[in-house]
C-alpha cells in the first residue's frame, strides 16, 4: 500500500541514523565504534571503591581494520 506523506521538516540527521519517509520493506541501519577505557571505568552500583595504584590504558592499534562493515550495507 503505497504511503502517503505531508509537508516533513528535517533540523538534522545524525552519521549514524536512519531517515525514510514512504514505503519500505526493511531497514539495516549498521555502525561500529572502539572505545578505550582506564581500569574502573564501567563499574555501576552503589558504594564502589577502586584503588588504581598505577594505571595506563594502552592505546595502540597495530592493525588497521577492527570492524569492517563496508561490505554490510
């Protein structure tokens, strides 16, 4: 059933979201991301005590490809 769309108003449209306006049989939308973190950086809850002496997050990637997804869109 074909769709049938008024006056549409895009402020923005972010580099890893999906805009469609009609008809559609499916939508993949497909995005990576590399995070580095300290030690103690992710803990949730109450009443956390972390002790980092000496901490050092190693930042080097010596390959330069981690997650292709080129070929997934």
């Amino acid at each position: 059933m074909p769709a049938i769309v008024g006056v549409v108003n895009v402020n923005s449209v972010g580099s890893a979201s999906v805009l469609h306006i009609g008809d559609v049989f499916t939508i993949s939308p497909v995005s990576s991301a590399k995070t580095f973190a300290g030690a103690g950086s992710f803990n949730t809850g109450d009443r956390l005590q972390v002790i980092n002496q000496q901490s050092a997050t190693n930042t080097n990637d010596q390959d330069v490809n981690d997650q292709n997804i080129a070929g997934n869109l």
